[in-house]
C-alpha cells in the first residue's frame, strides 16, 4: 500500500498541484488559519518549479548518485567477485518495435554494461523478476537472459529466478542463491543505495556498479528554463528517498 502511493505521489507534476488543491480547498472551509493556508497553497506550485530546473534536479539526485564511485571495466575490484547481478528495470514487449527500442534507459545501460562486465571476465550472471506488465509474455529476467544472449553472454552462465516485482523482492529471490558469494551488483547510480542495503539484509557481501548516471561528477549552476527531463530527474530522486524512507523507518 505504502510503495503503491509513494510510486503514484513521487513525481512532482503529480504530487504538487495535487497539496495546491487540497490546501487551496482546505483555505476555504469555515477554520481558522485559512489566509495561511491560502498562502502555504502555493508552496507545492513554487516546489514543482523548483524541480523543473537543471541544476535543482541535479542536486537532488547527485547526493544518491554520488555514494558509490564508477568502477571500471578494467577495474580488479569487480573482477575478483563470484558473479554478476543485474537489477531488473523494464522492458516493452511489442515486436513492432526493433531490438533497442524495447528497452527503457535503465534496462539497457543495466544489461548492456553487464554484458561488457562479462567480455572482460566471463562471471556468472544473476538475474530476477517475474511478469511485471499486463501485456507482457515472459518473465522480466527471461528477456534479460535474451539481451545478455543477444550480446554474447553464454546462456549456461546466466541463471534467472522469474520472481519479484520490486527490489526487495527481486533481492529475496536472489538471496538464497547467493549466500557467501561476493556479489557485482549493476544498478542504476541513484538506486544503489537502497539495492545494496537490501542484499546487506541478507548478509550478502556487494560491490556496487553504478550506471545510468543522471547528474555529472562535476557539476556548474545553471538554472534554464523548465524542462521534462530535469522533471523526471527529480522525480527519479524522489522515488529513491521515499524507498529509502520505507526500507529504513516503516519496515
């Protein structure tokens, strides 16, 4: 219930005008306080504005981003696990689509960095997640396996567990498989942080691979103009925080 509300609330375009309306109807009703309220109203509009801006997004979303360094293809570091687990994103089940098309961001620097991981040093691949979507025909990890496949992995090396549809129970899935194993963990950089605890919990050991950054190491002030992606940067920050919230204070 909590996950569900945090997933529908966490984006700014949704969760903004929705305290203008509430505290606009709540100025309204014979209370006092009501001139405060009228003027509180317009906090949430000024908030979504403030996250349609470049350098506010990125500054929302650098501090997750920025808790685990990049480790390198050629990095040792990685090199000395006992396999590979890549974290389930999405993916569009629609043949009319070509290859690369059905794979959203997340999915496709996810899987194509594992199956780089993989050239340098073939580890064995981990990889969960049941149906997510209504429409879609298989697993979320069976059409991982396929892009790991398409990109060279051998399908012997990738063993898939067709449950969880969400982190925690994606990790779940996985965890009775990994037990004393040194784990690469590839995740986007803003998510890690709520990945990596969750495979703590399970007293797994885990190196963390961040890809998918939305923010650059170095960043300069700049405002610009409101924009969707800075948007959706925000709302991608947001999505983590409150999962981190949940993980650390409501479970």
């Amino acid at each position: 219930m909590l996950q569900s509300l945090a997933n529908s609330l966490s984006s700014p375009l949704v969760h903004g005008p929705l305290l203008f309306a509430i505290l606009q109807l709540l100025s309204r009703l014979p209370i006092r306080g009501t001139r405060i309220l009228k003027w509180l109203s317009y906090i949430p509009l000024l908030w979504l504005g403030f996250c349609s801006l470049i350098y506010p997004s990125v500054m929302l979303i650098k501090p997750l981003e920025d808790q685990y360094p990049t480790i390198t293809l050629s990095s040792p570091l990685w090199q000395k696990a006992d396999g590979i687990v890549v974290l389930a994103c999405n993916h569009f089940d629609d043949d009319a689509l070509p290859f690369v098309s059905k794979w959203p961001q997340c999915s496709l620097q996810r899987n194509l960095h594992a199956a780089l991981m993989y050239q340098k040093k073939q580890l064995p691949i981990f990889l969960a997640a049941g149906i997510i979507n209504q429409l879609d025909t298989k697993s979320q990890a069976q059409y991982n396996k396929e892009f790991l496949i398409t990109l060279g992995v051998k399908a012997n090396d990738i063993h898939i567990f067709p449950e969880g549809h969400d982190t925690e129970s994606e990790v779940n899935a996985l965890a009775p498989h990994l037990k004393n194993k040194y784990i690469a963990l590839v995740s986007s950089a803003s998510h890690l942080p709520r990945a990596a605890e969750y495979f703590r919990l399970h007293q797994i050991s885990v190196l963390p691979i961040p890809v998918e950054h939305l923010s650059r190491k170095n960043v300069s002030f700049v405002l610009g103009l409101p924009n969707g992606l800075s948007l959706y940067r925000s709302e991608r920050a947001i999505h983590e925080y409150l999962g981190l919230i949940y993980q650390r204070y409501l479970k």
